[in-house]
C-alpha cells in the first residue's frame, strides 16, 4: 500500500482528522473513479450519481477496511459494482432487454455534441458498448486505466486467465466492429 494512502487511512481513524483524510481520498482518486463509471455508464449525468453512490459507500465502510488489498483496489471494486448495480437498475426500471439498454449507451454516444462517426476514438466508444457487461468492464480496466491482470483479479474477483481471456474476446469484438463499420 502506498505510504499516503497508508497515512491518510491512520487519519480517517482518528476523529479529529476524519473529514479531512476523508476528502484527500476523495480529491487524490475522484478523476480515476469518475472516468472508470464514465466508460461503463456513458451519461454525464449517470456517472455523477454513481460517484456520489461509491464515496457514500466509501465513507460508511473506510473504518471496517481490512487493508487486505491496496485502497485503490477496494475503491475500483466497490465503483465497478456501483456501476454494474446501476446499469443493472437503468435495465429494471425499463423493463426493456439488455440488447435495448445497449442501443441506447450507443444512441447516447452518438447524441454527444463531440461526436463524429469518421473518428476512431468514436467508433471505439460505439464499439465499446456492443460488448456484454463484463467484456466492458475489463476492456476499460486494462485498455484505458492500464491495470495489471492481477489487480484486475482482486477488483472483480475472478481469475487472471477468464480475465485474459475476457480482455482478448472484447479486443475481438472491437476490432470487427471497427472494421465493419
């Protein structure tokens, strides 16, 4: 574990420096977090609520964290399930099937004032939220946040060979929809 974060979770434990360890959490892993949600839920919006969500969960659980993993480790956990539970919730609440909540991430992608079909990092976006919920959450993990196999496997709590092959399934499936379209 990092000395800081180390230090920082010491702090959370004393109630006089609780708040502030608390918000130093808060502003050293806020933007990752953010953009972690932001590429599973796609709206703004959405991923505004999610945060909120994981730094409520955050501060109710900080005092029972056991250290067994790196705190960016639980942080990404409990934001990757946060995420999962809300896009499991949007599919609820529409009563519509998964293939319909997946047309409107990509109708989402593409009502984006930035967006331009002609652009890879669009085409990649679209192609992206083709993929079955759990290929998404491992592509994002290892092909924009760069995270090792291994820490990927405390995160989702699966073995680092599904996770490969996972991860080469997703590339897959990318890499013939760009193609194609």
């Amino acid at each position: 574990m990092h000395a800081d974060d180390k230090e920082l979770l010491y702090q959370f434990q004393n109630p006089a420096t609780k708040e502030k360890a608390f918000a130093a959490i808060i502003r050293k892993y806020q933007e990752k977090l953010y953009w972690h949600i932001r590429r599973l839920v796609v709206d703004h919006e959405d991923a505004n609520d999610v945060l909120q969500n994981v730094f409520i969960k955050v501060w109710k659980g900080l005092e029972g964290f056991r250290e067994d993993s790196q705190l960016y480790t639980w942080l990404y956990r409990i934001a990757t399930n946060e995420s999962l539970t809300f896009m499991e919730q949007q599919k609820k609440r529409s009563a519509v099937s998964l293939s319909d909540v997946e047309e409107g991430l990509s109708n989402k992608v593409r009502s984006d004032s930035n967006f331009d079909a002609n652009r890879l990092e669009w085409k990649l976006q679209l192609a992206i939220q083709q993929l079955p919920e759990k290929q998404r959450v491992v592509f994002n993990l290892r092909y924009y946040d760069e995270m090792p196999y291994q820490e990927m496997s405390r995160i989702l709590e699966t073995s680092e060979g599904a996770l490969k092959a996972s991860y080469h399934h997703a590339a897959k499936k990318i890499e013939e929809f760009i193609k194609s379209h």
